[in-house]
C-alpha cells in the first residue's frame, strides 16, 4: 500500500486491502497505473454553518419558517 496518505483521506468500501491486489496495480512496474487512487472519494466540504440557507434546498430562494429545516435534514440523515 502507498505511503505518506493523509489520515482524513476516504476510501470506497470496495478499494482492496492491499494495492499489488488491485486491478489498476501494475506487476511490471510495481506501482498503480493511475495518477491517484481510482478509490479515492473526494473530500467532504466543509461542515456548513447552522443557519446557512444557501445550502439548505428550502431557503434557497427565501428563508427558512420559523426554524432551520438544514438542521432537521442532517438530523434525519444521522444514523439512529
């Protein structure tokens, strides 16, 4: 496996253990065929700040009613 990786950097589940398994891991050369890992998932935006109706779908175009409807979407989306 490649050195030197950034601890925040996240993987799909399905990325092998160990790169000499993976399909884009080249015998001859003994390094990946590709510039970075094809497993690789982009980096999460930052965390938005409460109240931010720009991200938020329903205060896209006017504000929220009363209460942050972001904040009962992250809640709904939360693992129970």
């Amino acid at each position: 496996m490649q050195e030197g990786r950034a601890a925040k950097e996240r993987f799909a589940q399905d990325k092998a253990k160990d790169c000499a398994c993976c399909y884009f891991w080249s015998a001859g050369k003994k390094a990946c065929t590709k510039k970075s890992c094809y497993y690789l998932l982009p980096e999460q935006e930052a965390e938005e700040k409460e109240g931010d109706c720009r991200s938020c779908p329903y205060g896209k175009h006017s504000p929220c009613i009363g209460y942050c409807l972001l904040k009962i979407l992250r809640e709904m989306r939360l693992p129970k």
